[in-house]
C-alpha cells in the first residue's frame, strides 16, 4: 500500500538546510517579486499618493546636499531617504528610484534573514521564514491593507517588521550547528538593530528590548554576552551621540505633539480591534508556558513568544495600520523549532506543518498583491498617467477621458502638475519652490533646488516652524 502521509510529512519537514539551497530556493521567488514590482510600464499608486511623494521628496532633500534632521526635519529614519537618494544616482530623478530602493531593501533582509534562518531552522521552515521576513520589503501595499489598495505609503514599517522578525530569531532560537555562527549572529544583529534605528525609532526600541531580554534568558546569547553587550553599548552610545540630536528631537516633537499614537486608550483598540490575531498569538503563549511547564521547552520559549506578543502590539499601536502585527507570526516559528526539537514525545508532524500556515498565507497574500499589481500597472490606459516632469509614469486612478477626477489621490496630483506648469512656463526655476502643504513635493518634481528647514511632512497637530527658519 501506499506510505502513510506522517512520515512523508515527516520527511519533508526534516530536510537538513543547507544554506546554498536555502538561498536558491528562496531566492528565485524573491527575484520573481522584485521583476513583477519593476517590470510594468508605469508605477501605480491607488491610495496614499502624498506618502509616495514623501519619501521622494525626502530623497531630493539628500541628493541635494541636506542632511536629515538639519537640512529638513522628519520623525522617522534618514535610512528611507537614503536609499530613494542612492536610487537617483542609478536611475536619475524619477519616481521609479523609490522602486529601486525597496529592491535593495529587499535584497538586505533576504540577505539577514538566510544567515539567521539556514543555521537554526530545517529547509521548509527556513524558506517559509526567508520570504515572510522579506518579501514585504516589495509588497505593493501596506500590510493589514485589502491586497488590491495599491500604495507605496509607509514603506519603513514594511521594512521593520522584517528586520526586526529575523532579530527575533536570532536572539530566541539557538542555531543547530553549534557555536561556529556566533560572530555572524552578532555582526547580523548588530547590523539589523542599527538599520532599525535608521528606519524608524521604534522598531529599535522594540529590538533593543529584546535584546536585552535574549541576554537574561537565551542560553546561547549569553554564551556569547560579552559580544553582545558591546553591540547594545555601541547602539546606545550612537543613540545617544550629539550626531543623533537632531533625529531624537524631531521623533520626540512628533510623539508629544499629538500626531503620535502614545495614548494607552490607542493600545485597547488596537487590541480589540485584532482580536481573532491576538487571540491566535495568546494562543500560542499559553503553548508556549505549557510545553515549559512540562519540561519540554526551556523558559526562553515563553519569554520570547510574550515578547514577540507584546512587541508586536505595542509596533502595531504606534503604525498608521489596522492590521498586522507581524512579529506576532514569529510565535509559530519559535514554537516551530521547540517542537520539531521535542522527543518526548514525538510532536506529529501535521502539527508542526500547520504552525507554518500563518506565514504561509501572508506569503501567499504578497504574492497575489504583487500579482495583481502588476497586471494592472501594466494597463495604463486605465488609468491616468502623468506624462511630463519628474513624475512622469506614476499612474493614479480615474478615467482618462474624464473632464475631471475624482479620486483624491489624482486630484491632488493634477493639482500638482498645474502648479508644475505654472513654474515652468516662467522659465527654468532659479530659487527655492515652498508649498504650505503637508509635504512640498515640487522641489523634486521640477528639479529644483529644495528649501531648507521645514518639516517634511507637517500636521497641524505640530509646532509650525519659524517663519525665519522656513523662508
């Protein structure tokens, strides 16, 4: 008769990972996703448009000499901006650079993720691991979003959730492979927890108390304490540099103004709001303490799921999102490898597959996000593209035969457009361009020289600025 599923299954599950087919296997998806993001004609934004501008405008500021939070003041990281800047110098002032640079993103956390997956994880697990962690670098939406509500908008916290669900890894599941992998762990935690500074404060501050965690209660991160501790002495001294002033002042000005979400009444309705996912992560607390109660886990298993927990909600009270607390997913990994680990008895491995089934459908979710994306991004026709100045191919919604749209998104940019055909009939502009708006985008739309000293993205909520400052 045919071979019962179980040990099949078991099989499947047990394949050794090696990291050579580990980046193979995960790599040819990763590529599929990046050339489904850049592959279409024109880049669509159906939602959110202005965050899009943000960070290209942003960019601009750097390309042009300024520095963040000197040349112009922003509560999250400069890393964001960085990276659209660098994307300028490969494919000149455009809005395709913001592409550019998620790709790079892409490839820096397929790249972490792989190092701290392949040691730790067997090969399916792994894999599922690699692209949960990366892949929402390229996701056309923002996570918690409907898959069809195409916006760039936000990108860092895509970017955290990443860095900080293979942090999480790193610092709670100890590698199979003994203690050969300890520098590199070090040098990728190090490496994640300063990318997570510069992308957004906090996803570091999560990370650095989760560090600070592993030291107290993961056996193999105090094997290698004193390592570690010199990676959160270094972060915290950088934190604290006259260098990071600036950042510190302009995230604390956005928490204490009211544009922050530091309210605890926020933290319940995020809660009750994501009550079947915060069910399912509870869930997996109460496994977790269980299976260390019964002496088949260690207590770094229940202190990091209660982390992964909290931390997940406390990142997701703080983001303009719904849903999603991503790092609430690593749960299932952690219970994963504590499982697949167990002898006593042998845990079946149906159960251990459907731990995977969480990630697996965010996955899935990507992959049908960036599917439709780019069926629909490659139909311009539908849709109204800009034809001229740095914008041109950013596709928003509406009907081109239309006398006028009626979509926010592309009323805001026609907007913009007329204003960036008003500069240009008087000539190419010499001076610096300021729009009383929350962003001022038309700096990088015409090639202009940026202003200095405003908020790149202002709320009422916010102090104005000087006017000596802003003009």
């Amino acid at each position: 008769g045919a071979p019962r599923l179980g040990p099949r299954l078991a099989g499947v599950l047990g394949v050794e990972t090696r990291p050579a087919t580990l980046v193979l296997l995960a790599g040819i998806p990763a590529a599929i996703a990046a050339w489904a993001l850049w592959s279409t004609e024109t880049m669509l934004s159906r939602y959110g448009v202005m965050d899009l501008l943000f960070n290209l405008a942003g960019g601009w500021h750097i390309a042009n000499g300024q520095t963040a939070h000197e040349g112009f003041h922003e509560a999250v990281g400069q890393l964001n901006f960085l990276l659209t800047a660098l994307a300028f110098q490969v494919v000149g002032p455009s809005v395709r650079a913001f592409l550019v640079g998620e790709i790079i993103m892409l490839a820096l956390l397929f790249a972490t993720a792989c190092i701290a997956a392949a040691p730790r994880l067997p090969l399916v697990a792994a894999l599922v691991f690699v692209l949960f962690n990366a892949l929402p670098a390229v996701m056309p939406t923002n996570i918690g979003d409907p898959l069809d509500v195409y916006s760039f908008a936000m990108s860092y916290n895509r970017y955290g959730w990443g860095a900080i669900g293979t942090l999480c890894l790193i610092l709670f599941v100890p590698p199979r492979q003994g203690p050969a992998v300890r520098r590199l762990d070090i040098a990728t935690g190090a490496a994640l927890l300063a990318a997570m500074f510069y992308i957004k404060l906090t996803y570091f501050t999560v990370g650095v108390a989760g560090l600070a965690l592993a030291l107290a209660v993961s056996d193999h991160v105090r094997a290698a304490r004193a390592g570690w501790i010199a990676v959160l002495v270094a972060l915290l001294a950088n934190a604290a540099a006259p260098y990071s002033r600036g950042y510190l002042a302009d995230f604390l000005l956005a928490a204490t103004s009211g544009f922050g979400k530091t309210e605890p009444a926020n933290l319940l309705r995020v809660i009750f709001n994501n009550g079947i996912e915060c069910a399912l992560y509870g869930a997996g607390v109460i496994l977790a303490l269980q299976l260390w109660r019964n002496g088949r886990a260690p207590a770094r298993l229940p202190a990091a799921a209660l982390f992964a927990f909290a931390g997940g909600l406390a990142l997701l009270s703080q983001n303009t999102q719904h849903h999603g607390a991503q790092l609430g997913i690593s749960i299932a990994f952690l219970l994963y490898d504590a499982l697949s680990r167990s002898t006593r008895p042998v845990v079946p491995p149906a159960v251990q597959a459907a731990l995977l089934l969480a990630p697996l459908i965010s996955i899935g979710g990507i992959a049908i996000g960036l599917a439709g994306y780019h069926v629909s991004a490659g139909r311009p026709a539908s849709h109204h593209v800009v034809d001229r100045t740095h914008l041109r191919g950013l596709a928003v919604p509406g009907n081109p035969g239309g006398s006028y749209p009626s979509n926010r998104d592309t009323r805001y940019v026609a907007m913009l457009i007329e204003a960036a055909d008003l500069f240009a009939s008087a000539g190419e502009p010499t001076g610096r361009i300021e729009l009383l708006d929350r962003i001022n985008p038309l700096p990088f739309i015409l090639g202009a020289p940026p202003p200095r000293g405003r908020d790149l993205w202002w709320e009422p909520t916010m102090p104005p600025r000087p006017a000596e400052t802003l003009l």
